[in-house]
C-alpha cells in the first residue's frame, strides 16, 4: 500500500504543495518517508535530521496539522488515526521558515536569551568543592532537564500564533522553571522576573505545548510552577497574576467565582469602569445582575481551613 | 444512569441557561442528576498558578463529597473536567501526596477523605458512549441545520489527563451532531483556542482569536457554532461583537451550548433552552 505525501515546499519565497506516492513498509517512520522521497523521487526536497533516535530533536514536523518528530511517528499509525491513504507534511509552525522543511532557529535563540537561560552558582560552590545537592533538590527540575528543543512545543502555541513579541516559546519557560527550581542557582529570581516581563500571563493555557512535547516534559505545567514561584518570591502581580489571585481568592471568600467582582479585583476601578459597555450588553441579556447578593458556600469555614492547611504546608 | 452533578461557577452565574438547559435535556433522556452538595469552584485553570497544593485540596473535597454520594461525577464544562480529572490522576498516582492531602481535609474539619472511587466524565463524553440515550427521542432532526463543532482545548488536552479520545484527532462531537440529524462542517479555525482564560492578560490576541473563530465558522457556512464548554461558549458569543472589528468581518454565528443543540433535536423551543439570553445572533437561528 502507497501513502500520498502532500508536503508544503518554500524555495526562494515560492510556495507549493507537492504530492509523493511513498509505498509503506512495516515500522517506516515519517522521517523514512521522507528520506525515501529523497532519495528515490526528489533530491531537492530539505529538511533537517541527524540522530533518528528520539534524542537531537532536528526532524520535528507537523503532520495533519500536530506536530511531531519525524524519527519517531510510524506512518502506519498516522493512517490509522485520520482514517486516510493521505498525509500533510509540513514545517513546524510559529517558526520562520529557511526553505521547504527546514525552519529558522536563530530567532528562537534570541528569546531564549531573554531569560538569563544560564545557571549561576551560588557564592558557596567553587571549582574545588563543587555545586553539590542532594537528590530531593535535584528532582525537582530534573524532568526539565530532558528538552531536546526540537520545537514541537510551539509549533501550536496559541499565544505564539496571534503574537509572539510579547509571550515565549514553551521551551523557554522550561528552561526557566528548570533553573528557578534549582537550588544551586544564585539568583532564581532573576529569571523569573525576566519571565514575568517576557509575558509569563499571557499563557492562554491551551496545552497544545503539553499534547506535543515527545518527550511528556509539560511545558504547560512549567509555566504554573513559574506563576506559582511569583506569589512566592513576592513579584508584584500585573493584571495577569493579579485575576488570577481574584480568583483564588474568590474561592476562600464565597466558595464560587464573584464574575461581577473578577474585572474590578483583577484591573483595578478604572479599567473596569470602562467595561461599562460590556456590562450593560450582560445585564440586557439577563447573564448579569449588579443587585442580586453573591451566594455564600455554607461550609465556607472548612473551606477557609483547607486553603489556609495548605497554604501552611507550602510556607 | 445517575451522577453527582458539578455544575461549576458559570453555569450559576452568567451561563445559566446552560444549568437550566442541561438540568432539561437530562431529564428528557433519563440521566438523572444529583448536584454535589456544597461544591467549590475548581480553580478555573487559574489557582494552582497561586498556591498548587490549596487548588488541589480544594478540588479533593470537592470529588470526595461525590464519592460519599456513591457517585461518577459528571460536568458540562471544559475547564472544571480539566481541573477534577488533574486532581484524581496525581491523587491516585501519588500515595504520598494523597496522604498529604488527605491529611489538609482532616485539619481542617472535612468529613470525608479521598478515596479515589469516584470517575469524572463530561455530558459529551456520556452522550458519545452511550448511544442509547438518544435513540429514538430526536423528534426534531436539524436536517437543515451546518454546525461546526467546536471542542475547545481542555476536554482533549493533555491527553495523559483527558483520555476519553484521541486529542489530536476527535471525533465525537462530529459523531454528536450527526446523531441529532445535523451536518457536521469543517472549518480551518476549528482547533484554535478561543483564549477565554487570558482575556484580560492578552485582550487584542484573545479578541483576534474570536473573531478569527467565528469567521471561520462563517466562510465553511456553518448555521451555528456548538461547543462542549460554558467558557468557550461566552468567549465566543459575549465578545463575538468585538471579535467582528479586530478581524474586519461581517460574520455573524449564534454560539450554543452543547445541551442547547441537543435540546432543540428533542424538540425543545429557543426559551426552553435559554437561548434568549445570548448576546449574538439571536435572529439568526432559524428553527421550525
């Protein structure tokens, strides 16, 4: 049986999809389609790969639209997912892209900078002794560690897709968590403000990042942990982080979220003055009542209990 | 067929034509509804980015009133089914924390512990697995009805959570519309995220995406735009106005809840489902 191939080309600012018939073999990645296609059909087709064993991250594509490392994913279970003789191949998206395949790097190096993305030792560590620590402080960033940056992640990113000057890429808020968990970094804070500047909560939490990392590091999770290590290392909040505590809150309070309180406790008076527009089209369709009391959860006490319990246990 | 109900924040606040809605349609196919006493706001998608180990307590209580109850726990939203299904797998694949957990519970005077006997499905899910509860009781076929089925992300994502389907590829909602006699359309924005809970971080993007959904929608020529979860559903409906101007399209979609769509397929009217308290495209909707 012959799988069709319809891959995106770019040459020279030229755009094209071109069809390949690659016949299927038991076990034949998609990065062995490709390089069938190469080699038998059309040395001019590029992309990029080196390890073929899940480990450098060069040959991450997106098929159908998710993407994937090519190195890893057998066609024969693409073809089943999508019910389909019929794969889209094409490069990574919220990337640049160099020529068909192949994707731009240097850019995403260039945001990764922005985070300090180098672990600094702390004053105690020297050439002689070391940067010891034990292994409880070692597992919390371990997971982290393994990022190949073959750039699934951001592939589709919500956020990136709409804007990426003013959010990262997944990969650099692993990167980020990976060194503000580590208790030999000097200054952990210093990344994370860095983060919190780079846009940290403008994550739409859309978990595409986490759905696509071959490797299950979570990048969705990472950018929680960040968020969380801002409340406790005392950053002070923009509306991002400033909702998000409304809410939190909200749950101590009533035990519900107080919607028509959320804007005022997350943007301040005035910004939420001028949500009067939006108001008056909610209370015309009945979705608000400005004078209907908010609903006090009856067990609200041991609600209050439990948040302070934790809360305690984190300190 | 019987559950412990968690309703979550909006569907008792300014989505509650999609409480009242689901509350009907239940009754009408014989799932009876039991809503769980004294439940918590999950967290939504939110709190965990504050303090992790309070939002996880917080929805421990919430599932271990349900097991008390004897009950599966079934939500309509998104987000709350993220939020419980995330505090069930790390509870029950970490003994130590759920010990810890448990031990926060006890503290702070909560009578019952988490066991972990508790499922936690979403009405799609159920209406997708269990085929027989609409047979023979779609009295309306949307014959005439193009609707574009949109999942939104927390009922697909992360897969390790949210394992009902394959999440890079769904199908059921698909399969759903096509039960109630309707015609499932493509359409090239289906897969976006509709940014509801960045709203106010990243309001130009989220207000960008809107419109980007809803004129997708539009261009495949899709009748209404239909979607598993509350938060999608205000996003696109509330701010579909404002959605129109930041993509500089004429496209007007009603949005309804899932419940809605399968409430019109059993006969209900637009007010039995509360579709007069949408914000957008309330002329549109053509029904007999």
């Amino acid at each position: 049986m012959d799988v069709t191939l319809k891959v995106h080309r770019f040459v020279e600012d030229r755009k094209w999809v071109q069809e390949y018939k690659v016949p299927v073999t038991v076990g034949m990645t998609v990065l062995e389609a490709l390089i069938n296609i190469k080699e038998k059909q059309d040395p001019t087709l590029l992309f990029t790969c080196s390890c073929r064993s899940s480990i450098c991250g060069a040959c991450a594509v997106r098929v159908n639209g998710n993407a994937e490392l090519s190195c890893e994913i057998l066609v024969e279970n693409l073809l089943k997912r999508y019910n389909t003789d019929t794969l889209e191949i094409e490069p990574l998206g919220n990337f640049r892209v160099i020529r068909d395949l192949i994707v731009d790097w240097d850019p995403k190096y260039a945001r990764l900078k922005k985070i300090k993305p180098a672990m600094e030792p702390k004053a105690e560590f020297s050439p002689e002794t070391g940067c010891k620590q034990s292994p409880e402080e070692f597992n919390k960033y371990k997971k982290y560690a393994g990022c190949i940056l073959c750039g699934s992640c951001v592939s589709e990113c919500n956020k990136n897709a709409l804007n990426e000057k003013d959010f990262l890429d997944p990969f650099v808020f692993v990167k980020a968590e990976k060194l503000v968990a580590d208790s030999r970094d000097r200054d952990p804070k210093a990344h994370l403000q860095a983060v919190q500047d780079a846009g940290l909560w403008r994550c739409f939490n859309c978990q595409e990042c986490t759905a696509k990392c071959p490797k299950g590091l979570d990048p969705a999770g990472a950018i929680e942990k960040l968020k969380e290590a801002t409340f406790r290392m005392r950053l002070s909040q923009d509306v991002g982080g400033k909702h998000a505590k409304a809410i939190y809150d909200d749950i101590s309070d009533s035990g519900m979220l107080d919607e028509s309180k959320l804007n005022i406790k997350s943007e301040g008076f005035i910004m939420a003055g001028l949500r009067l527009p939006m108001a008056l089209r909610l209370m015309n369709v009945g979705k608000m009542n400005p004078l209907e009391s908010h609903p006090v959860n009856p067990e609200i006490n041991t609600i209050r209990a439990i948040v302070k319990t934790a809360e305690k246990e984190t300190e | 067929m019987k559950y412990a109900f968690f309703p979550g924040c909006v569907l008792k606040g300014a989505a509650a034509e999609a409480y009242t809605s689901m509350q009907k349609v239940c009754e009408k196919i014989g799932i009876e509804l039991v809503e769980i006493e004294n439940w918590t706001c999950c967290g939504a998608s939110h709190a965990q980015g504050v303090n992790d180990l309070a939002a996880l307590a917080v929805n421990a209580r919430n599932i271990s009133i349900a097991e008390h109850m004897g009950l599966p726990i079934m939500t309509v939203c998104n987000t709350c089914t993220l939020q419980l299904r995330t505090a069930k797998h790390r509870l029950d694949s970490d003994e130590k924390l759920k010990e810890k957990v448990n031990g926060i519970l006890k503290e702070a005077g909560h009578p019952y512990q988490y066991q972990g006997t508790s499922e936690i499905t979403h009405f799609l899910w159920v209406l997708d697995k269990h085929s027989e509860l609409l047979k023979d009781k779609v009295t309306r076929p949307l014959s005439d009805l193009k609707v574009a089925g949109y999942y939104g992300c927390h009922i697909l994502r992360p897969q390790e959570i949210m394992d009902y389907e394959d999440g890079k590829h769904p199908q059921s909602l698909e399969r759903l519309i096509k039960t109630l006699g309707a015609k499932s359309v493509e359409f090239s924005a289906k897969r976006k995220c509709c940014g509801f809970h960045a709203q106010l971080a990243a309001e130009r993007d989220v207000l960008t995406v809107t419109g980007q959904i809803v004129d997708s929608a539009d261009k495949a020529q899709a009748d209404v735009i239909v979607t598993p979860c509350p938060l999608c559903q205000m996003q696109l409906d509330m701010y579909e106005p404002e959605g129109r101007e930041a993509v500089h399209s004429r496209a007007e979609v009603p949005i309804l809840h899932l419940q809605q769509l399968v409430g019109f397929a059993l006969g209900m009217s637009k007010k039995d489902v509360g579709f007069d308290r949408h914000v957008s495209a309330q002329e549109k909707l053509k029904l007999d």
